[in-house]
C-alpha cells in the first residue's frame, strides 16, 4: 500500500511539473477552496504512555492516512482554513500496538502572490487531537484515548491546472500536540486534490 502510495504521488508531482512547462493563461483564483489527499505525520509520541502501566520503547512512529481542507479567502488574500486529518500505523513496534490520531484545527490563511503555475498558501491552526492507542495483551486488547490541544503552522505549494483545479504538491506543517501534559513536535505532510469555485 505504502509503495503504490509513493507511485501516484510521484505521477502526480510529475505531471504537475510537465505541465509547468507550458506557459498559463492568467486568471485569478477563486475564493473558496478544497482540499482532500494523503496525509503522513511524523509523529512524536513522547508521553503518550505515561497514562498506562504498559512500557512501550518508541518515541515516534510513522501514520498514513487522509487529509481534509476548506478555505475561504474573504479579505483579499486573507481568509481562514478548516483542517481535518487523521492517521495511523497498525503495527507501531515488534508487540503490535495500533497507534491512529485525528486532529481538528482552524485558523487564519493567507494568499501568497501567484507566480505563473505556481500558487502558495501559509496558515496557522488550533484545535484539538485525538491519539488512540491499542495495547494487545494475551487474547484481548487495551485501548487507550487521549484527546488534547494542538496547534499546526505550515505552507502550501500548489500546481493550477486551470483556474478551479489544482494539486498540492506539498503542504508542509509543523504540528504542535500534548498527550499526558508532554510536549510533543510533529511534522505533517499533505498532497492531492484542489477544488476551488
């Protein structure tokens, strides 16, 4: 899955960048937008067994999943974001442990300057995320659910195939998070779909 994931992303990047090639029509960008594609997440996990009696030896994993984005720019270049994304690795180390989190956040975006294909958007984002672990023991499972403040600052990098469709080739965040009073820094990583109108 991960492999066949990496292969239409990189179609993706490279039909974006082919069509680079070819000299755009100017048009401006509708105001609202979005977005829906794969998401991977970095993620930190310090802390997030203190709340349990079990000893887990990692630090950080990787989470695959999906990605979810409204924007409405309603000044201008200045507008707001709604993000939504989960993501999860269903075998966390050697024992088994399913680690998934969801992450709601919203907050101010601004439009950069469009430069010929290219199109750019920064945000700063607040909400909440939900990290569930799952511990198995024997022949039954422990579940363990944290839900706590987090905070998201990042750009996005998309390519305009006409002026209501688009790939975000990159959205890059940092992602701020803290389960079980641990400060905790991912780094988030977005590409897919751009809808506008």
């Amino acid at each position: 899955m991960r492999k066949v994931t990496i292969v239409a992303v990189f179609i993706l990047v490279s039909g974006a960048f082919a069509l680079a090639q070819v000299e755009p029509k100017p048009f401006v960008l509708p105001k609202t937008e979005f977005f829906l594609g794969y998401s991977y997440q970095y993620a930190d996990t310090s802390g997030t067994y203190a709340g349990t009696a079990n000893t887990v030896p990692v630090t950080s994993t990787n989470l695959n999943g999906f990605g979810f984005e409204f924007s409405r720019y309603v000044h201008g270049r200045l507008g707001y974001t709604i993000d939504i994304s989960r993501g999860s690795n269903s075998r966390v180390d050697s024992t088994g442990i399913k680690y998934v989190r969801a992450t709601y956040m919203a907050g101010p975006s601004y439009r950069l300057r469009r430069y010929g294909f290219f199109s750019s958007s920064v945000h700063a984002l607040a909400g909440v995320d939900h990290a569930v672990f799952t511990y198995p023991v024997s022949y039954s499972e422990f579940t363990y659910a944290n839900t706590e403040f987090a905070a998201a600052a990042g750009v996005s990098v998309d390519g305009n195939l006409s002026r209501h469709i688009g790939i975000r080739l990159a959205q890059v965040d940092y992602l701020y998070t803290n389960h079980y009073s641990t400060s905790q820094s991912s780094f988030r990583y977005m590409g897919g779909l751009v809808v506008r109108f």
